[in-house]
C-alpha cells in the first residue's frame, strides 16, 4: 500500500468510525512507524491533514511536546528545575521529577486533562478528527497506553496517535521499539507504509 492509498483508507475509517469501530471501541487509530521516521512523519502529518480537509474532515492538531513544556513551565517549580547544576544532575531523579510534575497523583495527570481539553474543543468543528502527535517527547517519563487508558470515555470526535513504535500482536504496541510490549491499548493500530 502506497502512503496515498494509506491516506485514503485511513479518511474513509475517520468518516465512517463506527462501523470500522464494530468491537464497540472508541474512534481512535495509532499510526504506528518506526522511531527513525519521526521528522518523515511530520511531513506525512501535514500532507494527511489537507488530504483530511479535501474530505469533508476538520483536522484539529495537538502536539504532545508543546502541551509538555507549558505543563512544566507553569509549575511553581520550573524555576528551580532549571536551575539545577547539569555536574550534579541525576538523570533518574531530573525524570521521576518531570513525571511528578506531569502526573502528581494517579488521579491526576496534566498532559490527559489537556488531551480532553482539545477533545472538548473539537465540537465546535465541523467533522472534527483530532491528530495528537509528539509522543517521542514521552520517552522515558510514560508511555502512551497509560493516557488511552485515560481518556477512554472521554473520545468525542475520531482520534488519530502518531505512535513510534511497533505493533506486537492484535493488541499491544512496543513504544520506541525498546520498552516493554504493553498490551493495553483498545484503539485500532494501523502501520503507516514507508514511502
């Protein structure tokens, strides 16, 4: 499948989600791809947005690493996050931290409440589909199951992950091609061809 016919299928998927959706699922589709394509995926990402528009679909964008860093630089603590010395940083401690920041309890996580504010937001569009990119930017404070599981419920308009990764079975994805297969997830996984 050429990446054309891939961006056809997927519109048709995004304009009909129920009936693709027949297990019941909520309308979410992970594009998975190897890491290495990640710049390669941003112009897919575009050009798939216009190829959205052509179809009758209103492409709303969220990127994970733009929702990151105005979740840590709205924390009280940023300044003295930034501030600490680079010869005595630890690696684990600086990330467990970010993590904190991000998620300060299981009930709470800042990046999901932002992903269901975008979600929120897409119902003043027309055909709405919401394209959440960035994830890369999630190595090594989460992975992106634990926010499906999240917002499960919370899927008002079809949703596109762009996930680096690859798939392991029916249902499970290895993010980054190196963490452990997690097994989680209820979307569809579609594998995004190579040019």
């Amino acid at each position: 499948m050429s990446l054309d016919e891939f961006k056809a299928d997927l519109a048709r998927r995004l304009l009909q989600p129920h009936a693709v959706n027949s297990q019941g699922y909520e309308p979410v589709w992970f594009l998975v791809y190897a890491p290495c394509r990640v710049a390669e995926m941003t112009t897919f990402r575009h050009s798939l947005s216009k190829y959205l528009q052509t179809q009758g679909l209103t492409p709303v964008e969220f990127r994970v690493v733009d929702a990151l860093w105005d979740i840590f630089e709205s924390d009280i603590d940023w300044d003295d996050i930034k501030s600490l010395d680079n010869d005595k940083l630890d690696p684990k401690e600086l990330m467990a931290t970010l993590k904190a920041v991000i998620e300060p309890s299981s009930n709470d996580n800042k990046l999901v409440e932002r992903i269901k504010t975008a979600l929120l937001a897409t119902k003043k569009e027309a055909n709405p589909v919401l394209l959440v990119s960035g994830f890369e930017a999630l190595h090594g404070l989460m992975r992106p199951g634990s926010l499906e599981a999240k917002l499960n419920g919370y899927f008002t308009c079809p949703t596109v992950f762009f996930y680096p990764g690859k798939t392991e079975g029916k249902a499970g994805l290895r993010f980054m091609n190196f963490h452990p297969v997690d097994a989680n997830y209820h979307s569809e996984h579609l594998e995004v061809p190579e040019a």
